[in-house]
C-alpha cells in the first residue's frame, strides 16, 4: 500500500498510445511527478516516417504519487488503471526498479524486452563487469553464453541481454572473488 502523505512510484497501464497524453495530464493538470522509459531508434535506416522513439513499456508509465492523490490520478483520461494486487492494493515500485529502466534506456548495449512469464526459469545472478555490475537478475538457459533477464515486477516485463558466463556469479555469491560457473 502507498503511503497517503510519502510520494511513492507506481505503474500506471493505459489505453494504447495514450502514454503521453496521460504523463501530460499528470505532469500540468496534476502536478505530479511521471517516468515514461522510451526506446531510441538507433537505426539510421530509418530517418523517414517512422517513430524514432517509442515507449519502452507499450500501455505503462511510472508515476511518483501519494495515497491522497489515487482519486484524481484515476480520473485521468486515457488511464485504464493502476497496477494493483489482486486483494486491491496498489502495487509500489521500488526506486531500484525505475533506476534499472533508467539505466537500460540510457544504455547503448542491445537489449530485448520480453514478458516475465515466458522466461525460461533460471538461477539468480549478479553481473560482476561492465555498466552493470552489481545488476540482480536472472540467468536464462538458453545460449552459449548467457541470457541475463532483469525483471520490473511491477509490470510483468524484462530486460533480457546476452552476457559473457564469466561476468556472472549466483546471487548469493555477489561479494566472494570472481569465479567462473557453469550455469
């Protein structure tokens, strides 16, 4: 549950491409504070007619609200509603989850975004090199290498990127020195 006087973020789903139109709401009717992860088209060969941005999570956004504002929020036009549990409650998403969207959509390494509930079951990892080290997530068995899936549980989506073996390690094992497993 979100607290009624604490900002915290949540997710909101919304009708398709109405993303912006409901950040826009929040941001100048609202005056709440929104994230709206975007995909940047890095492909040249596409200079015309098409969308050199599109949002990362088609139907969500993330917006830093308290309790006392959930009544306006889901009057928002455009709004379908936000992410709760099955018992009612809204969701919270951790400040670590908006700061790992953060960190991919800034990122210049090519990554995948796939539903959670498709993944392939797999240990929990930690990346130990690269921009990010220290990343939690899990570890998908299914190529030479391996798959690394962060998830943002709020939305049921993961970043899923190819990793090197050797720049991963189980999770319970992040703070021992680097060695190298076969998962």
């Amino acid at each position: 549950m979100i607290s009624s006087d604490e900002p915290t973020w949540v997710a909101l789903m919304t009708y398709p491409n109405a993303e912006a139109q409901v950040a826009k709401h929040l941001q100048e009717d609202l005056n709440i504070e929104y994230y709206l992860p975007m995909l940047h088209n890095r492909d040249k060969r596409y200079k015309r007619n098409k969308q050199p941005e599109k949002p990362m999570f088609p139907c969500y956004l993330f917006a830093k609200m308290t309790g006392k504002q959930i009544y306006p929020v889901r009057m928002v036009s455009g709004l379908v509603y936000i992410v709760s549990s099955k018992e009612g409650g809204i969701i919270p998403v951790p400040q670590k989850d908006i700061d790992t969207v953060r960190k991919f959509e800034e990122s210049e390494r090519k990554f995948f975004l796939c539903e959670t509930s498709k993944l392939v079951k797999g240990a929990s990892a930690t990346l130990l090199e690269g921009e990010f080290a220290g990343m939690e997530g899990h570890l998908v068995k299914d190529c030479k290498d391996g798959n690394f899936c962060v998830t943002i549980d709020s939305t049921h989506i993961s970043f899923l990127m190819k990793v090197r073996r050797a720049d991963i390690v189980p999770a319970e094992e992040k703070n021992s020195a680097k060695k190298h497993y076969h998962i």
